[in-house]
C-alpha cells in the first residue's frame, strides 16, 4: 500500500469527474468489504463494529459518490523507485 514514505501526494482536493469515475468503479467491493469486515469481527471481536450494531449492512453502506465523496488526493511522485514518476 502506498504511504507518506513510498509517495509525494497532491495538496487534497474535491473530486473531479475522473476521481468519481474511479471510485463508481470500486464502490459495490468497497461496499462488499465494508459487510465483510463486519461479518468477519462479529464472529472474533463483536466490539470492533459495536458503533454500527443499530445499522443493517444496507444502511452501513448507503453512501452515494457524488453526494460523500468530498476530498480526494493523488501521487504525483515517487520515493521509493516503484516506477511512479513525476
């Protein structure tokens, strides 16, 4: 995963149409692992979600790009020779 070590990131921003174009892309995984994630530490550690425990999966994953998404950022360079370039 890229962090403030590996990458130079842009000053954050709101989103462009690419920006939602990328993440309408991902959405229904981002949603998918959002449940699973919940499902998943309900069996081992049920605090971990307790925040949302009044909340269907629906609910919990009802957010909408264009209305939630309000601030994205993106590499513009590399520091640890991964191949991203300026």
């Amino acid at each position: 995963m890229a962090t403030s070590d590996t990458v130079s990131l842009n000053a954050p921003h709101p989103p462009r149409q690419n920006a939602i174009d990328a993440f309408a892309v991902v959405l229904p995984k981002i949603k998918a692992a959002i449940i699973k994630s919940r499902h998943d530490w309900d069996k081992h550690e049920p605090r971990m979600w307790s925040r949302a425990a009044g909340l269907s999966n629906e609910a919990l994953t009802h957010f909408d790009l264009h209305k939630d998404l309000v601030e994205v950022c993106h590499v513009v360079a590399e520091r640890d020779g991964s191949g991203l370039s300026e």
